[in-house]
C-alpha cells in the first residue's frame, strides 16, 4: 500500500464526535465540528454531521469552498475573521463568519447585499488570550454600528482562548462572556443566539459539573479527531485516540553507532546531535520527513524511539522493538501539528476506512 498515508477511521470519528455531542447536550451546549485540520474532507464533514453537530467551522474558505462542492449540506461557519479580499467568496459560501473588525464586516454587508443574501455575523471577544477579538470594553459600540448594516444578520458571540497563550477557560472567564451576552440583549433588545465558549480546551470546564451560564456552543476539532484535551494533552475519557494515525516505510536498517563522528557543525534543521553514547544501536530510516508532517507531533509504537528528522528522513532507534527491514511500515499516532501538516502535504496519501455500518448496507 501506498506510503506515508494517514489512516482515517470514520468509526471512530463517529464514536468521538457522538459522545461530545452527547455529553455537551446535557450542558445546553451544541457542537460546531471543526474541519480545519482535514482539508475540507467530505466523508469526515460528513461523518461529523451523521453525530447531530449544529454545523460546521472551518478557518479556510477553501476547505468550505471544498465542502461545499461535494455537496455536503450543513450550516457552514468561517471561523477566522475573513480577508478582504475574500468577501465575496466568504458570503457566497459560508453562512456565518467570525469577526472582528468593523470594515470586513462592511465590506461583508455590500458583497451580501451584490448577491442578495444574508450574512450572519458573530462577534469575537477579547477574554485574555490575546489572539483574535474584540476588547470587552469596545464590544457595545460593534454591536451598535453592525446592526445597521444592509444584509448583515447579527448572530451572537464567541470567544477563543487557550491557543496563542494557553489561557484556561475557566468559570472565571466564561462568566465574563455570559455577562456580555446578557448586557447586549437589554441595552438593544434583541435575543444573543450564540454565545459561542471556545475550542477543545474547554472541555474540562464545560463537563465539569459547573454551570455553564449562558454558553450554548462549543467548537470541537482536536478532541473529535484525535481524543485529546488541548490543555494538557491529556485522552479525554471514552474517546478513540487513533482514529487518525500515521504510516511510514523503512528505507535503511542498519545497526549504527549511537554517535556521530568527524567535525561536528550545525545540522540540516539546527538540532542537536545526540549527547549521550550508548554504543551501537538498531537505527532505522523511514521514508518520511518535514515535508510531510511535524516529526516532534509523532509518538512512536513502544519500544521505538525517534531519533531525528530532515525533509525527508526519519531516523528511528529500534533497538528494542522487533527488527525493521526495508518495506516494513510503523503507524505513529499524531498530535494536531502533525496532523495538519500531514493532511496538508501533497505527499502523504489519504486513506479513509469506511464507517463498518456503510458497507453492511452496501453488500446488502
Ligand atoms: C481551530 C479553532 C477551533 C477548534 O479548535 P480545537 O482545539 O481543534 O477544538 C475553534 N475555534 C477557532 C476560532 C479555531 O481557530
């Protein structure tokens, strides 16, 4: 079989998003499936929407460009404020999208009105994180100038955390947004549909048992596809964590010695050399490298160690794993850098494995 590949288990997907989707509707909270790290892959935005997500969220207007080529039928979210340059794209394809500035939603309204729909807006807060939103203080007076706006429906807000600086939302910080939502209604009359939480970091706080006020959505990549909390990249409890996994050939099989010799000077990518001699070692290569995924986002099956990584070899200690011959193949799990560069390269196939429900129905 073709190699390297990512091995995508729909089942398991399935099985994830479902249980989220599950457990957050015993908090009043909907899921956006987020597809930014699966290239605008129909059968996962598929998959995702068979679990009852309330839409989907991608950062690219290619991805939902993409998605809605394939005819996959959902309510479509960007959920990164918009280029001007891509307006008009962005009110042809997406139904809402994130923002933050007062011109793109602007220029969102005219391109809406050209094409004679309707854009629905949700507004970014600032709540610590210091990557994208408004500042609290400066929220009001967004709102006031957008509800003006020809073609512009004003949805609600969001907030992301956790991602530039790793701030944890808390029931500190999500109050805050709680209050903001409830200060909009009574100073412009109007219902705030979505009061948007955050990403996969939130989860902790949200299924904690805490009251989660007015927040009713929650945006979940991270945890549906690989099982994990962004926090501390802890598996959350009854999730699959390879539903998506990775794998590699063996191109050299060598036993090596552990240290390099002659003058020793920087190294392709500026690593380190190995520091301590442990004598001859089992080294393998494997056919992989940057170009295809983040070597540092890999975990290697027990007993086998990476050892380095340049464009396009990945060395490997497997002196106490089976013997590796050329052609053998070694699956490593991913964490989500990995996995968006992986998805992401030309070079690394695709392979989907069908929901096992799918082919029942197809061999009958
Ligand atoms: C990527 C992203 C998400 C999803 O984050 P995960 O950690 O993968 O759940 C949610 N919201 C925004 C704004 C994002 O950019």
């Amino acid at each position: 079989m073709t190699a390297p590949r990512l091995e995508i288990d729909l089942d398991k997907i399935y099985h994830n998003a479902s249980t989220l989707v599950e457990r957050l509707a015993g908090c009043g909270i909907t899921v956006t499936g987020v597809t930014k790290a699966t290239l605008g892959s129909s059968e996962i935005a598929e998959t995702l929407l068979r679990t009852g997500v309330s839409g989907l969220g991608d950062s690219r207007i290619d991805n939902i460009e993409a998605m809605r080529h394939a005819d996959v039928s959902a309510q479509m979210t960007l959920i990164r404020s918009p280029m001007l340059s891509q307006v008009d794209r962005v009110v042809a394809h997406a139904d809402v999208s994130f923002n933050t500035e007062l011109e793109v939603i602007r220029q969102l309204s005219s391109a809406a009105r050209n094409a004679n729909r309707t854009h629905g807006i949700v507004l970014m807060v600032e709540l610590g994180d210091l990557r994208e939103g408004i500042m609290p203080d400066e929220l009001e007076n967004t709102v006031r100038e957008i509800l003006r706006f020809p073609n512009i429906a004003f949805k609600g807000i969001g907030t992301n955390l956790a991602c530039r600086s790793g701030v944890s939302p808390d029931a500190h910080n999500m109050a805050e947004l709680s209050v903001i939502a409830d200060s909009i209604e009574s100073t412009f009359g109007l219902t705030v549909d979505i009061v948007s939480g955050g990403n996969s970091a939130n989860l902790n706080w949200a299924l904690s048992g805490v009251d989660t006020g007015r927040i009713n959505n929650l945006r979940l990549g991270e945890a549906i596809l690989l099982g994990c909390e962004p926090l501390h990249r802890q598996p959350i409890d009854g999730l699959h964590t390879d539903a998506i996994t990775l794998v590699a050939e063996v191109i050299e099989s060598k036993v090596k010695p552990s240290q390099p010799w002659g003058v020793i000077a920087q190294t392709a990518f500026g690593e380190e050399a190995p520091a301590a001699d442990r004598g001859h070692i089992s080294q393998s290569i494997l056919a992989i490298g940057r170009q295809d995924t983040d070597p540092c986002g890999l975990q290697s099956p027990p007993g086998m160690k990476i050892l380095g990584a340049s464009s396009d070899h990945l060395i490997v200690d497997s002196t106490s794993h089976d013997q590796l011959t050329a052609g053998d193949e070694v699956t490593f799990q991913l964490n989500y850098s990995a996995l968006v560069r992986s998805m992401t390269s030309p070079f690394v196939a695709k392979v989907v494995e069908l929901p096992i429900n799918l082919l029942r129905r197809s061999e009958s």
